[in-house]
C-alpha cells in the first residue's frame, strides 16, 4: 500500500513536532529521564491536540487524569458534547 498523506496526518504531525519542540531528548531509551521527557511530551500534544482535534485530546487526556482502572478509561469522550 502506498503511502497517502492527508491534511489530518499533517496536522497530527505538526501538533507532534511542535509538542516535541524544546523538550530534552539526550538521554537513553527506556531510561527514567525519557520517561520524564516522554511525561512532559504527553502533555504538551494534549494542549497541542485540543487546537485542531478536541476529541482526541480529550481521550487522551482520560488515561492521564484516570482513577486506577481495570478497563480502558477512555469511553468519556463519546459524551463530549
């Protein structure tokens, strides 16, 4: 299958690179300090994501402010008016 890129994709990947921008990602993989610079990523896409895909954000945004569950906390979203 050939590679399609769709202005969704391209709005997902600016949202990313502009997440990712300024964060330190010197330090070894699985290591704490990536979890650390991972940590603070997540939430940046999160306020990157609501400008342009609010839903999304907002799912993602139930795994991180989740009590501790046994099935998948994300099912809030589809009560997002």
């Amino acid at each position: 299958m050939a590679d399609v890129i769709t202005p969704q994709d391209i709005a997902l990947a600016t949202a990313i690179e502009a997440a990712a921008d300024g964060l330190d990602f010197n330090n070894d993989c699985y290591s704490f300090e990536r979890l650390e610079t991972f940590s603070v990523f997540i939430v940046q896409l999160i306020g990157q994501l609501y400008k342009e895909f609010p839903i999304a954000a907002a799912a993602l945004e139930q795994i991180d402010e989740c009590k501790a569950t046994l099935g998948n906390p994300v099912t809030r979203w589809k009560q997002t008016p």
